[in-house]
C-alpha cells in the first residue's frame, strides 16, 4: 500500500508541476525554478532527491521518521509552509532513506536542512516554530 501511494504521489507532483508550467507560460522553460507544490514532496530514492533539489530554488527538507514523536509535532508545521511559501518542502523517511540520512549527517530526528540554489544554506535539528522556519525560507529567497 505504501508503494502505491509514494506512486500516486509521486505522479500527483508531476502533473502538478506541469499544470503550475503552463499556468504561468513556464512549461519546458529550464532556466527557471517551478513553483514548488503546496503539498510536501515524499522522497522516494537519491535519485529523486537530486532531482526535487535541483528543480526548486529554495527546498525545506525534513528528514524524520514514523516513530518519532517530535517529528509528528513538526509535520502540520511543514505542511502549512508548503501551503503558504514558495518553496518546496521535502520529506525524508531516515528508516526508508538511511543513505541520504547519513550523506546529509542526520545523527538525530527530526533534522531539517534548507537548500538554497542546490546548497545547504542551514541545517535544523528539533522542532522548531512555524515562524522560525518561515523567517529562514524568506532569507534565502
């Protein structure tokens, strides 16, 4: 069940981002950044994650896991920025996804890195406000 609905998801984003291209005349334009979904975006391998990095500007990712408790506080929290910012929030299971854990040194959940231009530009660990995060999205656009 969870393949089918990383697949559904992974094929909403898709005809998400190509609706959102050709709403704003964007679409095949790769030069520019797409908007990022107002949902956050379910990493399912380092492939994919190069590739969600690469396509957005400015990218919160939030490196969690089922069984933690913090992270369950912080996930309505990402959501709503996904909803509300212009940039595209990424979610890394670390029990699914132990090898991007460990290249990005996520030694504790939940970890949240901010990528600016494909670039950690700050690196979180624990929760944190919706206004605090929200104040280091805005400094990097």
């Amino acid at each position: 069940m969870s393949e089918t609905s990383d697949k559904i998801e992974e094929i909403r984003d898709q005809k998400r981002a190509e609706l959102v291209g050709e709403e704003d005349g964007s679409a095949g334009d790769s030069d520019s950044s797409e908007t990022a979904p107002s949902e956050p975006i379910h990493i399912r391998s380092a492939d994919h994650f190069e590739e969600v990095k690469s396509t957005y500007d400015v990218m919160l990712t939030d490196f969690h896991a089922d069984w933690c408790g913090p992270c369950k506080m912080l996930e309505p929290i990402v959501d709503e920025l996904a909803a509300e910012t212009d940039a595209a929030m990424a979610k890394i299971d670390v029990d699914e996804h132990q090898g991007l854990a460990q290249k990005h040194r996520v030694q504790g959940v939940p970890t949240m890195i901010l990528f600016a231009d494909g670039e950690i530009a700050e690196r979180i660990v624990g929760v944190r406000e919706k206004s605090d995060l929200r104040r280091l999205i805005d400094r990097e656009r």
